[in-house]
C-alpha cells in the first residue's frame, strides 16, 4: 500500500520504518527541514534501538522515503497517518495545533479518496476536529472529495518501540465505516498472523483507550510511589513489599516499580489531558489529580534526599548524575526526573557532574555550555572529586558497581539511588551510605 505519514519522530519514524518494512511504499513527511535533510543522509534524529538499521536497509531498498513536501506527501498515500506531537497546552489539554495543521494541509492538496489515521495521542473528539479542519479545506477549493477519519492509537515505548509495534499487543482501531476497516486490515495484515490483534471500536472509544492506558500505568507508578514514602516512614523496606505483591497474578510486576518518578513525552501530559478532559465535562477526576501529585512531590525527592545526606546547603557541592534519559535504551529527556534534580541543583548553587550513555548530546542541546554542567564521556569521570552519587536511569550498565573504588572517589560516601539498583547490605558493607527510594535509610 501507499502510506504517508506526517511527523518524523519517535511515532512517526518507527511506525513508517516498520510498515516500510514488511513491503509497504512509505513516505515520512517532517516541516524539520534538517531532521529530513539527515535522515535522507542515513541520520537518525533519535536514538532507538534497532530503528537505525532498519530504516537505513528499507530507505536503500527504496521503500521509505523522507520529504519536507507536505503536498507531496498527500498525494503519495491512501492513507494519510498523522504521528505529529500533541505537547501540553497551559491548561493541561493536548495542544492540537499540529494535528490541525497536517488536517488542512490533507484538505488543501488531496485529489482523490483519502483515509486520515490518527496515530497521534489526542482527546475523545478529536476525530471530529480533523474531519471538519479537512472539510473546510476541501470548501474553500470548492471541492467535495470522499474522505475518512479514524483513530489508530500508538502503544509503543521507546527503548523497545521496534519489537513494541511489530509484536503489539493489540492495534487498537477506532471507526465505523466498513471502507477504511478493510483498507486498515490490509495495512496491518503483515503484523496481524499469529493471532488477531485488530480491535475495532467507535471512535471515541479508541481515543480514550490510549489515554486509559497511560493513565493506568502512571497510577500504578504513583501508587508504588505513594507507599514508599509510607515504608521508608515505617522502617519497612518498600522492596520486599514490591514482591509480595507482583506474585499476585491479579496485580503482575510490571509497573510497580518505586523510584523517583515518571517522566518522558507522554505519562505526565496524558495524565495532565485526560484531567482537563474529565474537567470539561464536568467530572473532577481526583484520583487522576492525585497521580500527578505524587509523582511531582517524588521527582523532589532526591533533592531532598541529597540535603539528609549532605547537609541543607549544597552551595558549592559538586553532584555526580549516572543517567538523564527519563528510561534506559533512549536519548529523550522529556520531563525526565534528572532535569528537576539538575535544575534543583543549580538552584541551590550546586554543579553536577552527568553520564548518560545516550543522552548526553540530548542534554547539551537543551542547556548548553555552562560552568555548572560537567558532560562527562564516561560513568567513572563523572563521579570524579564529586560529594556523591546521583542514579536517575537504571541503565544495564549501572547495575553492578565497585563499591570500595567508589567510596575513593566521591568526598562523601553517598549513594542516592532513584532506582534501588542494589542490595543496601552490599553497599554499607563498602562503608557508603545508601538513599534509595523506600527503604528507609535517609529517614
Ligand atoms: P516527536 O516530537 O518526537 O515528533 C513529532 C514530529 O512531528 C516532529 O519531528 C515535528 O517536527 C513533526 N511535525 C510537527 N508539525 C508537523 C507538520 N505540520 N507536518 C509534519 N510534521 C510535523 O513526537 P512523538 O514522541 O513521536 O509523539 C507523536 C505523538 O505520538 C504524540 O501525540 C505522542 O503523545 C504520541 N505517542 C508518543 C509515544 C512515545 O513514546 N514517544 C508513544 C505513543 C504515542
């Protein structure tokens, strides 16, 4: 099939790069002139892992291929997927500038039956937005062409995004017209084999869905969250906690993770959305407020676990950080719980001292050069003549540590530990003092 999709980022890239994959004919579309200009070059704008290959072999194989041409990009394809970024506005609710944008660029340009895909993240009616945003387009041309709307939520994570979308779950497909369930059967038939995973809906279901989901995973964090301030109070180790319930098969492990909150392009400003969404139409939603509480107050709580450890001033004291991307395997520090640490920091006249394995270009782009602000090429140069160790991202490569050589290197010896990477005996066996997240140390 002919396929367009509009926004070159995380969403848009792995959904083109894959759908390129099993045969389609696709065509990237990005206003970024220089995100398109590199990727044409074979450069990635992310990192992801997996997605460079792939879309290196698929874009030589001339399957999928990158454009700044927005009315070349609706003219390519019967369906036009629209995976552009739908950012907070300053009441909380996505932001559909974008979404709207590509919708009358589709009803400007297209000269023939078009079915628009929401891949995007957008609130319950948005759907109707797009359709009447294409629909003046076509009047303003004095043109009344066939077209139709649907909403295909995207579920991936980065840092597994390939795997995440060519083995999904579920593809999750809103609409109500027999057309476009057909031509969207077709479009996933490559990635639909073992078993089927199309769940058509109406519309608007599909849309809250995506919303629910994120919602569901950020309380499950918060909810973990929560209790760890409770166990670390209780002299209870939040660890053993977590097991005892993850082996009910009604709760599961995932997501029950205690650490130093949730960060990254879409928890926060979903939960921040489906809050304002629930305000407009009357309902208050405080469970939803109270997930965005908590995990406020415990992106704070390294600060405040650094001023136990160190004393209420940290003018003057240098901070090593090992990790900056909100989650292993990405560069993307969107809302991530590193940056309100830095920024804290800073703040309180401290510098810090950052490795990141992926994110260090990442965190240059978005604070520059400054004297307060040590890139450092690797883990141990970072913790050079530092006070203490700060871990935001559990990364593999920080699982395991010297204890002993650590202690010779930071002035103080203090582990404060967002992840509860290690064992506390372990590390107090080294003659460290360990912060980590519920376990009682710092209290
Ligand atoms: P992103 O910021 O990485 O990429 C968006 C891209 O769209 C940018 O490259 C931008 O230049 C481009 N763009 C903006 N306006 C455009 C236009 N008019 N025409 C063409 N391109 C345009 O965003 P993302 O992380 O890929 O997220 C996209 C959407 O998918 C959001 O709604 C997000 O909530 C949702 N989503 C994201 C993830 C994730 O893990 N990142 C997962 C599921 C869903």
């Amino acid at each position: 099939m002919k396929i367009t999709v509009f926004g070159s980022g995380y969403v848009g890239l792995v959904t083109g790069t894959c759908l390129a994959d099993v045969g389609h004919d696709v065509l990237c579309i990005d206003v970024d002139q220089a995100k398109i200009e590199g990727l044409n070059q074979g450069v990635l704008p992310i990192y992801e892992p997996g997605l460079g290959a792939m879309l290196k072999r698929n874009h030589s194989e001339g399957r999928l291929q990158f454009s700044t041409s927005a009315e070349r990009g609706v003219e390519h394809g019967q369906l036009q997927f629209i995976a552009v970024g739908t950012p907070p506005d300053d009441d909380g609710s996505a932001d559909l500038r974008h979404v709207l944008a590509v919708a009358r660029t589709i009803g400007s340009h297209m000269t023939g039956y078009k079915v628009v895909v929401d891949k995007s993240t957008v609130p319950v009616g948005t759907a109707d937005k797009v359709r009447r945003e294409i629909a003046t387009a076509l009047a303003a041309r004095q043109t009344e062409l066939e077209f139709d709307v649907c909403s295909n939520p995207e579920f991936l994570k980065e840092g597994a995004a390939i795997e995440d979308f060519t083995k999904a779950a579920r593809i999750v497909i809103g609409t109500d017209s027999e057309r476009v369930r057909g031509l969207m059967r077709e479009c996933y038939s490559p990635y639909n084999r073992n078993r089927d995973k199309l769940m058509f809906m109406d519309l608007r279901a599909a849309e809250l869905t995506k919303y629910a989901a994120n919602a569901m995973l950020a309380t499950k964090i918060s909810f973990m969250n929560e209790l760890a301030q409770l166990a670390e109070r209780l002299g209870v180790d939040i660890e053993q906690v977590r097991q005892g319930i993850g082996s009910d098969p009604r709760i599961g492990y995932h997501f029950i993770y205690p650490g130093c909150g949730y960060g990254g392009s879409c928890f926060p400003k979903d939960v921040k959305a489906l809050t304002r969404t629930a305000l407009d139409a009357g309902h208050d939603a405080p469970l939803l407020n109270a997930v965005e509480q908590v995990n406020q107050r415990q992106k704070q709580t390294l600060f405040h676990k650094l001023q136990q450890g160190l004393g209420n001033n940290l003018r003057g004291k240098r901070i090593a950080i090992w990790g900056l991307a909100f989650k292993p395997n990405t560069d993307d520090m969107r809302e991530a719980p590193s940056r309100s640490l830095m920024e804290a920091l800073w703040d309180a006249g401290a510098s810090v001292s950052v490795y990141d394995p992926e994110a260090l270009n990442e965190c240059h782009r978005i604070y520059g050069k400054r004297t307060d602000l040590n890139l450092a090429a690797t883990r141990e140069l970072a913790v050079e003549d530092a006070d203490a160790l700060v871990i935001c991202t559990e990364w593999k490569a920080f699982r395991t540590l010297d204890f002993a050589w650590l202690k010779t290197q930071l002035r103080t010896p203090l582990i404060v530990d967002g992840r509860n990477l290690y064992a506390p005996q372990d590390v107090h066996r080294a003659g460290l003092a360990y912060y980590a997240v519920g376990r009682g140390d710092s209290l």
